[in-house]
C-alpha cells in the first residue's frame, strides 16, 4: 500500500474548515494545524451525497488539487480516438506507406495522441516487465528505499513526485536506455561540464533489470519507426530526426498507482504535457488515463485497448514542427478501489541538442514560434523540480515561445521588403 501517515487525530483540535460545492455533492474538509500552523497530518473527508455521508478515508493535504484542476464527477469516455494499425511495417514498403503516413499526421495535428497496434514489439516482453514491476513494488517501502532516487541522477525509486507543484499519488521506478546517460552538471546557462547518470538496480526481483533492458531496446524500435513516420508526415526526409536521438537521455518509468482513498481531492498524476519528442505508453486494463481534448478543452477518458501502446506527441516534437504538431496536456485519475499499473517510455534526443524549430518547416510567411533552448538544461531543471514544491512554475516551452505580437511585426517586415 502507499506509504500514509497512521496517526489517528483529535479533530477537536483547532481546525481550518474548507467548504466547496461540487455539482450536486459538497465537500466538508477538516484540516487541524499545530501551533506553528505547519499542516503535518492528514484530515478525513466527509462526502455527502443527499442526506448521507459517506467516509472516505484520509489524505495528507500536500495531495490535493486546487479546486478548478480536481477530477470531474462525471466521465467522458473518448470517441473517435485514431487507433493505427501498423502491420504494414513488416511488410517491404516499410515506412513509405502513404495511407499510413496520412494517418498518422491527421492524428498528431487533430489530437496530439493515438493509439497503434500490431507494432511489432513482443507481447511476452511487455508482460515479463508487467510481472517484474508488480513485485518491485509490492515489496516493503524499506527494501524499495534503498534504492531512492536522487536530485542528481534519474534512475531509481520514488514516491514524492510532485507535478504543477502537488505531490502525485503514486510510486515510480526509473531507468535509462543508455546506461550511462550524459547530462549537464547543474541548471545553469553557462554550464559547460556534464556528468554521467547510471542506472540503480534492485536486487529484488532479480529478473527486472534483464527484462527492463529488453523492454527499453524494443521501445526503441518502436519510437524510431513512429518518428520517421512523423517526420514524413511533415514533408520530411524519413531520417530527419534520426540524428538528435545519437545519445539520446531515453528513459522508461514504471509507475504504480496505489488505491486512493479520496479520488475526487488528489489526481494520480497531475496535469502536464511531456517534454520530450515522444512518448510510448502500455497501460493495463484498469484505466485512468484522461487527456485534454483540443476541440473543446474538457477532459476525456482514454479506454484501455488490450495490448496496444499509447502514443503522445511530446514538447520537442512542437517545437520541431513549430506547431504543426501540438503536445497534448494529460493527467492520470485516482482510482478508490483498485491499483493501476502503466509503463511510459519518454523518447529524449541527446543533451547537446538545441531544440528550434527547423528550418525546413519555416518560412518568412511562418517564421519559427519559439527561441533555441538546450535540451539537457531543459531536461534536468524539469527534473530537478519535480521533486520539491517550487515557488514558480517549473520550466516550459511557453518560456521560449515567442509572442504573437512580435511573430506578427516579423511577418509585417517580411512583406515589407518583398
């Protein structure tokens, strides 16, 4: 189970009382303070629906959501989500497919994300990980905590992730493709040293390193094939990306999402879009995963599709395509009954790159949307914040988005000279 803290609380105490109205449910919270004011307990929730309460259970505080980013009562489930069959890769016209091609770009431009199946990679290799990952972390914390991750390398345990600056209910175990990968050694502009990040095993289960690594190299293969599909898709040389992924910073995450006792107050995973080109999701069958959809910015479910894979257009890829193609912001629902299990994998080019959009897909008439960043001080100051409450956002592409005023007087001087 998640770690909680067990102490039962006098709620006599002096308390803070928090009331909100949800559709037709309201929300009473009870939170006691010490005398310093430091909140270090968690409150009970009561949830009344009608004329009974319900007791839901408790929940630390530095779990809960600000009231307009907490889940809808209501669900969504998507419709008209692309589901790619991509078969036709195993066949000798490979990635030149033009049907495919197509399909793939109107997903990426419509909704940022899709589904694909008959990829290719080995149902077996993905449920030896599934397996693995289940032991990992039903194990005592104190035999997962010997192998705690660090502000100074990615690989490794955690359970005090925080996203949008709220922790995240769920544990992860973190490991790289490449082992080592090289990094920048701080956040600052003007760092010119690097360091190598290594992966930290556990010793139990035994089998989950062989079988993370197997995992890692066909999730490679996979992004490499969806990559040149995209890159194609956007008038492209198939091999157009290939070049930035050299020594690539790639990394697969094992998450575990224990059961929530108060699924309408915390989110699993919290609101975000990923950083990076791609991102590979397996998900298993007990759902959770909710995406922002573009047309009319509400919240939709996305239903488990057995043994398909779960694809996102990431920030870099945006940037690439200066906009033709848009990241696509997600977040992951808690479940009151049940864990959920998920495996990403982020697609991340090398450290040195300098993400811009290129060349190729600008113009005068479309000039690039966005300043040059370098991906590995972009990499480690996002990863940097995703351990502690900062007291600003933690960094984003909109930082180097240039505004549309000023994109419009380039446009304006462009036509001027012609």
């Amino acid at each position: 189970m998640f770690p909680l803290p067990s102490e039962s609380l006098n709620l006599s105490s002096k308390a803070v009382q928090v009331q909100s109205t949800l559709r037709h449910k309201s929300l009473l919270l009870s939170i006691p303070l010490l005398q310093d004011n430091r909140v270090i307990f968690p409150f009970h929730l009561l949830f009344y629906y009608k004329t009974k309460a319900i007791t839901m259970g408790e929940v630390d505080p530095i779990f809960i959501q600000d009231l307009e980013h907490r889940p809808k009562l209501t669900i969504i489930e998507a419709e008209g989500i692309p589901l790619i069959d991509l078969s036709v890769l195993n066949s000798a016209d490979a990635v030149s497919d033009g049907s495919l091609v197509s399909d793939i770009g109107d997903a990426c431009k419509k909704w940022g994300f899709f589904q694909v199946i008959n990829h290719g990679v080995p149902l077996e290799k993905r449920e030896r990980l599934e397996k693995a990952a289940r032991e990992f972390f039903h194990q005592p914390m104190e035999e997962k905590a010997k192998i705690r991750r660090a502000e100074v390398r990615i690989s490794g345990y955690s359970n005090a992730e925080h996203t949008k600056n709220v922790r995240d209910w769920k544990e992860v175990f973190d490991f790289t493709r490449q082992n080592p990968i090289i990094v920048p050694a701080s956040t600052s502009p003007d760092e010119e040293q690097v360091v190598e990040w290594h992966n930290h095993w556990p010793q139990y289960p035994p089998q989950l390193r062989e079988v993370g690594e197997e995992y890692a190299e066909e999730m490679e293969k996979l992004s490499f094939k969806l990559l040149e599909l995209i890159a194609l898709s956007l008038g492209l040389a198939a091999d157009s990306f290939n070049g930035f992924f050299k020594d690539q910073t790639s990394n697969v995450r094992l998450n575990h999402y224990p059961p929530c006792p108060a699924p309408e107050l915390a989110l699993g995973l919290g609101r975000h879009k990923d950083g990076g080109a791609l991102t590979v999701l397996a998900q298993d069958d007990v759902g959770g995963l909710e995406v922002k959809r573009k047309s009319d910015g509400e919240w939709i479910r996305v239903k488990p599709t057995p043994e398909a894979f779960i694809i996102n257009v990431g920030d870099v890829m945006q940037v690439w395509s200066n906009e033709r193609y848009q990241s696509v912001e997600h977040r992951v629902i808690a479940n009151s009954e049940k864990e959920r299990f998920s495996i990403p994998f982020f697609f991340n080019p090398a450290h040195y790159t300098i993400v811009k959009p290129l060349e190729e897909l600008t113009s005068e008439e479309d000039p690039p949307r966005y300043r040059p960043y370098k991906w590995g001080r972009f990499f480690v100051t996002r990863k940097g914040g995703n351990f502690k409450k900062l007291d600003v956002e933690n960094i984003q592409i909109s930082h180097f988005r240039i505004s549309e005023s000023e994109l419009a007087n380039r446009f304006e001087k462009a036509v001027s000279v012609v």
